[in-house]
C-alpha cells in the first residue's frame, strides 16, 4: 500500500469516527434522524474544512471526492438505528472523538505539509483539523465544548501534529510507519487523560 | 426574463428577507441601530458567504457586486424605523425568515449546479446557505437556533434543494419554472411546518 | 518608514495586543497554559484570517509569514507568568482589546483597499478584522459578546475604518499620518466609551 492510499483510507475512517461522534451527540439531544446527518456530517467534515479553505491548495477534499459526504450521510444513519443497542452512548461519543482527534492530527498535519506549507503551519492546521470539528459540534449542541474541559484535548493533537511534523520526511524513518506511530501515540496520550483524567497545571494565582 | 436576470432579483430579495429577519432578532435584543446593521447584514448574506468560500468558483458575490450590501444596510435601517409600527415582530421574523430559507434552498443549489458541483454536493450547498445566515443570528444572539427546533426546517431546505437538482436541466421543463416551483415547494413545507408544528420524529429510545 | 513598513509593524503590534487580551480571557477561565497559546493565537490572527479568505487576494497572513503565529505563542506563554503580576486582569484585558480594535479597523481597511476592494467592501473588512477575533474568542469562553454590549464597539471599529477609507489615497495627505490619524480616532472613541459609558440610543420602542 502506498502511503497516498495509506492516507486516503485513514483519512475516509477518521471522518467516519467523527461523523458517529456528531450523530450521537445528536442522539443525547433527542433530535430527528436529519439533524443527526447534519452534526455527523459537519463534525466528521468541519475540521478537514477550515484546513483546506486556509491552505488554499485546492478544492475543498469533500466537494473534490463526495464519497466523504457519502460516508457521512450513511454512518449517521446507521447511528439512528444503532445508536439504542450501545449501552452508554456517551462513552462510544467520547471514544470516537479520542479515535478522530488522533487520526486527523497526523493527517492535517500531513496534508499541510504536502502543501510546502511550514513545519509550525503545518502543526496548526493538525491541531485545528482535530479539534474543530467537535468544537462546532459542542458549541451548536450548546454542550460544554470538550476543547475547554480540563483534561488533556489539544495536548493530545499538538503531540500527534508535532511528532508526526519532526519525523516525517526523516530519510531512515518509514512515511507510513511514521504515520501510525504518530497516530498512535495521540490516541494513547487521549486515552490515558480520559481513563486517568490527567491535566494540565491551570492557571491559578 | 432570462434565468439569469430571475436568479440575480430572486437572490437580491432573498438576501433582503434575511436581512429583515436579522434586523428584528436585533430589536427582540433592543440593540443598537449600528447592531440592526450588523445582525442584518450577518444574516443576510452569511450563508452565500460560506457557499462561496467553498466552492471556490470566483469572488465572494458581495465583494463582487456591492448591491448585496446596500440591500443589508438600507433593509436594516428601514426595519428600525418601521418595526414599532408591526403588531408581531416575532411572527414576521419568523416568515421573513421562511422566505429566506426556501429562495436560497434553491438559489444556492443552482449556483454550485452552475459551478459544476456534483448533485450531493449542490444539494448540501443549497441547503447550507439556506440555514447558515440564521444559525449564526441565533447563536450570536443567544437565541436557541431555530435550526434545533422540532419543528421542520432543515427538511424544508433539503426538499428546496434536493427538487430543484433533481428537475434542473430536464430537457422538458423550463428552468424557470422549476426554480419557482422548487422555491414554492420549500415554502410551503415550512410555511405548514411553522402553522401545523409538523415534525419528524424524535429519536427516542 | 515606508508606508508597507509602518503596516507591516503595526499589524504585528496589533495582532500582539489581541493575542494578550486571548490569553486573558483564558486566565479569567483559569485554564491551562495550552488554552493560553490556543486563545491567544485565534484571538489574535481570527480576524485577519476571515478577511483574508474572504478577499482571496493571496494567502492567509500567519500562513505566508509565520512571524505572526510565533508572536502569538510568545505573547500567550508571556501573558501565562506575568498576568499574576497584573492588578486588573479585567481591565488590562480590555484595554489590550481596545488597542486591537483600533489597529485592526484601518489595517484591515487598507489591506481591502490595496487589494482592489470597493469603498464601503474595504469598511466591512476593517470592521470585520477588528471584531471577529474578540467575537470568537467571547463565545468560545461563553463570556458575552463585547460585541453586544450596549457600549459604543462596533461604532468604534466603524469610525477607524471609514475615516481611513474617506482620506487615504487624498494626494495632499500624508498616508503614514492618515492610518495614525484614524487609528487615534478610533482608539479616542473606544476610551471614551469604556471610561465614559458611551452608547447609541437602543431600540426601545
């Protein structure tokens, strides 16, 4: 598998874990099946959105491919009817989110950087691809946005965007092995701060 | 007539219905005349704004042509002279605002159909330009969204939306009249919804 | 001093002065040092951000010059060791705010201008660079908008970009004096109206 097909099929399953995170909090709402497709579709798309209208390197990635729009459309609808199997649909929201945030880190990041965009743009765009999605779907939601919740969010994606921005392109790493390992360690960091509710120091003084 | 002459007053019209719709969310606040301008002009042109950064097919409309502008600013200043003499300000609101959603339903998907988008795509740009302009006026002003309401409304812009794609360009029909019959289609489903407090079913399990 | 040099620092002065008054409103929440840089960045580039996506005139500022990210960092984890040493956060908070106000209502006026914009395209911008960035930043943090208080804001923005879109370009004036001059304008309004509780008649009717 090259590493373009590597990141075409991460980047159709991050939306998709973003998109049921969207349905679902749709779900915790009590709303109708269309609002479910509208959030699954504005988290799953919303992040990778922003970083394509900034980088202005092309057309924006579901209007050029609408098999994204496609998978939104279906995953929120499968979320309404299987949405009251699950036996605690907040935690399957909260671990979506946590699979989102680490897949689009690295591949916002990735994508920023095959744009020659700078390595601390390129971190930023990661960052925002990871992050905004679930900020828009809180904010419409009128839920407490996880952004601002004390535990570890944004320092998960700053370390997916960042290790994945130092070591790519290193010539003895592999692109795709790389990748993984970058994904990986943001989930595991997510992982850790919902399961140990680790924080940083807040500002108290 | 020609369509594009239809589709430039209709557009025009469409950004003034909105305009009023923001300029009395700004009286229900009791704000500012230089707010009735702002919230105006928000609404009024926020969801074609949205429409166009993304389809990336030439200048932001009101950047382009100026009208759209004055439209926003005279409406806005017109509705704060002339909202004391209404007997409802929520209730013209709330059809001024029916008006704006069924004209650019259809107005938005015609311009990505005329941008060569793909149908799905034309679809979720039709009904995103028709629901943006009032979701910003709503949660910038606190108000619940009315995009969250029970009540029918996204619907109503997808069947604008998704009728217009469907008929445009069918050799038989005239595109005109399937403009202002996909436009009429919309109103009246939103128009019953708001008089009838049609919904779609909840999720509810 | 070419007039492009006097922009180029007053820009990045201003986009400093947002940055603080981001990381403040971040140390009002007491959140972590994280959330300083994350506030204190969208506060300080949002509203150059919007213009520039809105004018496609070339990239994003911060993307094509990262100087402008990297200040915003440092500005951000400054404001994180030396708010405690500050009497008035509040107070510093909105002076800061005040200052952005003032800067970025001519900048983003003169950046519309040098594009090609319109006259009354150009005003909206500079209101629109000098109101999105604390806009964003108040809603994310669930403060109220500065934007809705009933104080004399937007009013402000307005003066400072319509006073420099009216005399810039005049060949007897100096364009270096007329950006100070409006600016001034704009700052001496905004003064007034925090230490005076200056405000436009509401609609009361």
């Amino acid at each position: 598998m090259t590493l373009a097909t590597l990141l075409y099929w991460t980047d159709l399953l991050a939306v998709a874990v973003f998109a049921i995170s969207g349905a679902l909090a749709a779900a915790e709402q009590k709303l109708d099946v269309l609002a479910f497709i509208l959030f699954g579709t504005i988290t799953g798309v919303g992040g990778g959105t922003l970083r394509d209208l900034l980088l202005q390197a092309g057309p924006v990635f579901w209007i050029a491919d609408t098999r994204y729009l496609w998978v939104c459309i279906g995953v929120s609808m499968a979320t309404w009817y299987l949405a009251p199997l699950l036996r605690s649909r907040v935690s399957v929201l909260v671990w979506a989110d946590a699979a989102g945030l680490a897949l689009f880190s690295v591949l916002g990041t990735a994508k920023a950087l095959g744009a020659q965009a700078p390595v601390i743009v390129a971190v930023v765009m990661g960052v925002m691809s990871a992050s905004f999605g679930s900020l828009i779907r809180d904010t419409l939601l009128n839920r407490s946005p996880v952004l601002l919740e004390p535990e570890i969010y944004v320092t998960a994606a700053l370390l997916g965007a960042a290790s994945y921005a130092l070591l790519a392109g290193m010539p003895w790493l592999d692109d795709g092995a790389v990748l993984l390992l970058a994904m990986a360690g943001a989930f595991a960091l997510r992982a850790a701060a919902i399961a140990l509710d680790l924080r940083l120091p807040n500002y108290r003084r």
